[in-house]
C-alpha cells in the first residue's frame, strides 16, 4: 500500500526550530489528527530532514526560504500496522470489534492470552502477530479452559515462538521465578497482593495457606512479619523456596511448607494473628478445620 502525505524538507540542523514553529503558529494545533513527525528524506541525504505534516496544518514560517514543501509517496507494510489493527483485518467482519484481541497478560517474556471460541480458527495467527509486534516477548500462549484438579493452575497450549514457561516476573521490586505452565500465577493482582500485605501490621505472625510462589508472603517477610507460608503444588513449592533465596528474605521471617492446608492447620503449633486463604472457588471449605 502506497499513500502520499504532505511533508516539508527542512536543513537537519533547523529541525528543533521548525518544529517549534508548527506548534506555536498554528492555534488549532490540538485538534490535528496527524501531529508533526521527523521522518528521514528518501534520497537518504543526512543534512536533510523530512517533517510530515497533517494536510490541515498552517505553515507559520514566512522568511524560512529554505523550507520546501513537497508530497512524498511512502510505502506502508506490515510494519507500519499495530498489533490490534492486523488482528482486526484477520478477523472476519462477523466478529465485533469488542471481540478482537487487545490486550494480554505479560508475564516476563511469555503473552498470555484468553482467547474466545470464535478466535480459535486464528490462533496461531494471532499468536504470531502478538510475537512479531512485541519484541519483548519470546512465547506466546493461549489458556485452555481445563484446569488442574489438585493444584489449580490452568493447561495451556503454545501459539507462537519458544516453547519455554520458565519465566521471572518483578512485581514490587521482588523477583518471582516460576514454571508458569506448572503453577498459577496473575500478573494483573499486582496491586491487590500490594494492598493486602500493606493492610497487616509488621511483626504479625502470618499464615498463607495456599501461597503459591510467595506473591503474599514475600512482601509480608520483607516487611519483617513472621510468615507461614504453604501450597499443595511441588512446584510453587520449588519456587517459593527459590524465590525467598533470589530475594534475601531471612528465614527468620519465613517458613515454607509443602502440604495439604487442613493438614498444615491441624498440626499448627502456635498463636496466628492473620489468616490468608487465596483460593476464592473453595477456601471455605478449610473454615471447619479452625477451632478457636
């Protein structure tokens, strides 16, 4: 796709000037559609510079007979086309624009996306788009709707890049290494892991039933509580232990365990001042096994 935009060649070391000059001198500035941009001449000459102008832009500059004012033609690939509106032209029209893919969970270098049904012929495209737009990320992956029984962390599958989930997220100046295919994890909880552990005074004893790799009980250790920090999965049990190693956090204020909640409860020894239960489908459940 070829379009002519409107552009003015000015001498590069006049380019800050003449900038200056467009904003200042043109009262409707605000409303533009296409603000001023920098842009290199095609005849690459470097003493040269480009500045592409909104077809409605005024040119306040009388005097500046260096300026000259020309259309220049510029190719547009898939490059010069966002991540949103390539999706949108894989869609078909029978698909709303509320339902094109916009956003995604990022997880170090992992895309996480929720994919609707009516996405699924597409996938792998969209994967692909969200892989090329985004330098950053190195795998892109789709949850399924299936959900591990026991451990509570959802399968997923593979739509574009590396096949590697073994990722690092920093979340309040705290380094979380994880498996994310082996083990829940939400980056978009960020703020309420920030509120919760905010909420609970300094030298608490703390009891974080079903911890994961610590996104509770890291910040509370750190903050000089005394936690108690457990979670059925082997794996968010690996990492939690990693995790309170790759962040310093003393042993003095956190012990890590690797079993059932209610058995955990059960065996408890020792005055608890707060309880954290972050399984929202069924922490009720565990209510019966605390007696007094």
């Amino acid at each position: 796709l070829i379009i002519s935009v409107r552009a003015i060649e000015v001498p590069a070391k006049k380019c800050t000037e003449i900038m200056q000059l467009l904003h200042k001198g043109n009262s409707q500035f605000s409303q533009l559609q296409h603000k001023p941009r920098l842009v290199q001449p095609c005849d690459d000459d470097s003493s040269q510079k480009l500045i592409l102008i909104d077809k409605n832009q005024s040119l306040p500059i009388a005097g500046h007979d260096y300026i000259c004012e020309r259309t220049l033609d510029i190719k547009l690939t898939y490059r010069n086309w966002s991540a949103s509106q390539i999706i949108r032209a894989i869609l078909p029209p029978s698909i709303d624009d509320t339902e094109v893919v916009s956003g995604f969970e990022i997880v170090g270098h992992i895309a996480h996306l929720n994919l609707k049904e009516c996405h699924a012929p597409y996938k792998f495209l969209i994967g692909q788009v969200i892989l090329d737009k985004n330098p950053s990320i190195k795998t892109v992956v789709n949850k399924l709707n299936t959900i591990h029984a026991e451990y509570r962390y959802f399968d997923m599958e593979l739509l574009a890049g590396e096949e590697n989930f073994i990722t690092t997220a920093i979340e309040h100046k705290l380094k979380f290494n994880m498996d994310f295919s082996k083990l829940y994890w939400n980056s978009r909880l960020g703020t309420e892991h920030k509120r919760v552990s905010d909420l609970i005074p300094t030298g608490s004893t703390v009891l974080d039933m079903f911890c994961g790799i610590g996104p509770f009980a890291l910040p509370l250790a750190r903050k000089r509580c005394h936690v108690h920090a457990n979670d059925l999965n082997p794996e968010s049990y690996k990492y939690l232990l990693e995790n309170v190693k790759i962040n310093k956090i003393s042993s003095e204020f956190i012990t890590c365990y690797n079993q059932d909640g209610r058995e955990l409860i059960e065996n408890f020894a020792g005055p608890i001042d707060y309880v954290l239960m972050n399984l929202p489908a069924s922490a009720y459940e565990f209510v019966d096994v605390f007696i007094g």
